[in-house]
C-alpha cells in the first residue's frame, strides 16, 4: 500500500484504535483517519461497569493510547464526528455536518448500542444504560449517592452494576424473567452459582420476574414488575442486551444479518470495505460458522488483526472467544462457545463452595468451553484444551493434581 492510499476507520472504538495502531505499526505511511461520534478518544468499555464505575479507577486508566498517541503517529483522530452515509461509488464517508472524507479502504467499528425498553415510563429521568464513557460517570454519581436501584436484566452488565451499587451502598433488587442470572450464557447451575454469590452480598433476586412499567413524576420512583409487585426506585438500571450498530453498512448495501456480515479476513462483500468488533459477525474457520462476539478482546483482536488484512498480510481470524468478570471477590475468566441449546456435560475441579474452581462444558468428551473462578494462569491451558478438540479423561481434568497442560494432547 502506497504513501498515497488512505484508510478511514468509523468507530473510534476499541477495535478502530487498535486498527489504527495495527497499521502504523506494520509499517503503512498512507493516510489514517479515525472518526468517533462521542467526544472522548478511544477508551476501552470493562472499566465502566468495573474499576471506573466502583471509583477504583481514574477515567485515565481506561483510555486505549495516551492522548498525544493520535498526533504522534500521524493518526486524524476526530471526535465528536458522526458518519451519516457511505458512498461506495465514490468511496467517500458523509459526516453530519456534511464533509465528505475519501477512502481507499474503509473499516467499520461501529460497535452495538443497548437495547432500549419501550415499557410505559421508561423515558424517565433516573433510568440507566451503560454503554459510554458519559452513563458510566452519570451512573457512578447517581450510586454514590446511595438508596434504592432495580437492575433490569441478570447479563453480565446487570450483575456488575449490581455489584457496584452494593459497593457504593445502594440496596439493590434485581429483575430477571429467565430462571436464572446469565441463564443463556452458563446454563442454570452456573447462574445459580451466581445468583448466591450476589444473594451473599445482601443483593434481592427475582427470577423469573420481569419489568413491566416504571412510575415516577419528574424522575424515576418505581418499577413494576410483571407480577404486580411495585418496586420502589431512586435508580433503575436497564441492562437487557445490545444491537450491533449495522445501520450505515444497511443503509450502503452492504450484506448484514446479526452484524455486518464478514469474512475469516474480516472482509465484507464489498472488497474495500472492512468490519471489526462488536459489529462484525465473521466468519470463524475454527468453528466453522460465522460468530459475533461483544467483548473486550474480541474487538481487541480483531482490530489488531484487519489491520493486517487491510494491508494485504492478513491471516484467518480464528480465535476462540474469551471475557472477563469481576463481582466482588469473585473473578472470572471464560473461554469457548456454547451453543444454548446444545446438551453438555459439566466437569469441576476445584472447590465451588470456597467459590476457587474451573468448571469444563464437555460435549462427547471434548472440552468446548471453560471457566475459571478465582483460580488463575490456567485460561490458556483451557484454551489449549479446546483448540485441540480432541476427548479427554473427564477424572483427570476434574483432579487438580493433573496439570491442565498435560491433558491439551488427549
């Protein structure tokens, strides 16, 4: 790629920052224009229903690049800059303000944004989502401050803002009308697992139990459930799933279902034109199937990794899903895939009672997924163990005298 070629990212996100970096870092000299719609720089989002939201962290901390980075590598950082169109035809982005930037390749990270209820109330004052930089600190403030927080929705988001609350000493009730927290991720018995662990920390639960309409005069007051019960709320927090941010890649034509549809390159149909991160559904050879995954290092993977494709160096991004949580003395690392109606076996090692465990999802002896809880530098021996796909001892892998290591061969 030529001095004279230029790549514009949309998103500056994540998996936009590390692309950018990816580039320079590979050696290309062309033109690199990164457009953001919030006014932050790119900043990486576990802090903010972690570190930064408990007021551990310093907003600093979550940045992806010091803030002379951009310059210093000749990166155009523009923030505060919304993409409203894609011209293919003229490979050009149309700004909200109506500049036009030319392209030679253009990459989209434009992530996903949280579903929104459309229950009654639910444009009242008071009623959270977490997604930037801004609801992190408006919803750090608002827990700070104490009193009463219904969380709609027993996600990951869910479960770490409940947890946060319960540090800024908030009473907190969760709502989730599945039978268990994370039911469509870990399965009832791990959601279970997570249910005491927050039941522990003084957190109510009501499964099975959704919200129905939110009261309030100038702000939020209370939340009533779909069992009638009224729920009384100085703060509602809402976290019930994310859309990618497909509509600039509908609106040109691109291919999109579940996401702007990719290839193992991360390549769209169109050959100029790229995706990345949370909104990006790719295809992933490993598994055979095309996967789309919202977490931190998926976007950090992938933007390291078109980085490459997009100069012609690239190779098949295969990884296998990883992410991470944090709930009070709970920490947790997941690698795998599972397929929710899939039927697996689980295998433990360790102690679930002192809450220091793995636990394996074995279908037909191979291992397709695992986690770890509070037991660490094990997740890339997990991850070894599932990339090899070949059956283990299911005694074995449940002793932990036996080495993980030792069991990735077979």
């Amino acid at each position: 790629m030529s001095k004279q070629r230029s790549v514009v990212i949309v998103g500056a996100s994540l998996a936009g920052a590390k692309a950018a970096e990816g580039l320079r870092n590979a050696g290309f000299d062309g033109r690199i224009v990164l457009l953001g719609a919030e006014p932050e720089r790119p900043y990486e989002r576990p802090p903010l229903s972690k570190g930064f939201l408990l007021g551990k962290e310093p907003r600093e901390k979550a940045y992806v690049h010091p803030e002379s980075f951009y310059a210093d590598h000749g990166i155009e950082l523009r923030t505060s800059t919304t993409v409203t169109a894609i011209h293919r035809d003229r490979h050009e982005v149309e700004c909200a303000d109506g500049e036009r930037i030319g392209y030679d390749t253009l990459l989209l990270a434009t992530g996903a944004s949280p579903i929104r209820l459309s229950l009654p109330g639910a444009d009242l004052p008071g009623i959270h989502y977490l997604r930037t930089m801004a609801d992190s600190a408006a919803l750090r403030e608002t827990l700070q401050r104490g009193g009463q927080v219904v969380v709609v929705g027993g996600g990951w988001i869910g479960l770490e803002v409940a947890a946060a609350a319960r540090h800024h000493g908030c009473d907190v009730t969760i709502l989730e009308p599945l039978p268990a927290p994370l039911y469509r991720v870990l399965g009832k018995e791990l959601g279970d697992f997570y249910a005491q662990v927050h039941r522990d920390h003084g957190v109510e639960l009501r499964l099975g139990v959704g919200a129905s309409e939110f009261r309030g005069t100038e702000r939020v007051e209370a939340v009533v459930a779909n069992d009638g019960t009224v729920l009384p709320a100085d703060a509602v927090v809402v976290g019930v799933g994310a859309r990618p941010n497909t509509q600039l890649a509908e609106a040109a034509g691109l291919p999109v279902e579940g996401g702007v549809l990719v290839d193992e390159f991360l390549r769209t149909a169109d050959p100029d034109i790229f995706a990345a991160g949370d909104v990006a559904n790719a295809h992933n050879p490993f598994y055979g199937r095309r996967v789309r995954v919202e977490h931190w290092a998926n976007a950090q993977d992938q933007g390291s990794a078109v980085a490459h494709s997009i100069l012609g160096k690239g190779e098949p991004f295969a990884k296998i899903p990883y992410f991470y949580s944090d709930q009070y003395d709970v920490g947790m690392e997941y690698s795998g895939l599972l397929d929710p109606e899939g039927k697996y076996d689980l295998v433990y090692r360790g102690d679930v009672a002192s809450r220091e465990f793995c636990v394996f999802w074995v279908r037909d002896g191979v291992v397709v997924a695992g986690m770890n809880v509070n037991v660490w530098d094990v997740h890339p021996d997990i991850r070894a163990l599932i990339k090899s796909g070949k059956p283990v001892d299911t005694a074995k892998l449940a002793d932990p005298q036996v080495p993980l290591s030792s069991l990735a061969g077979g």
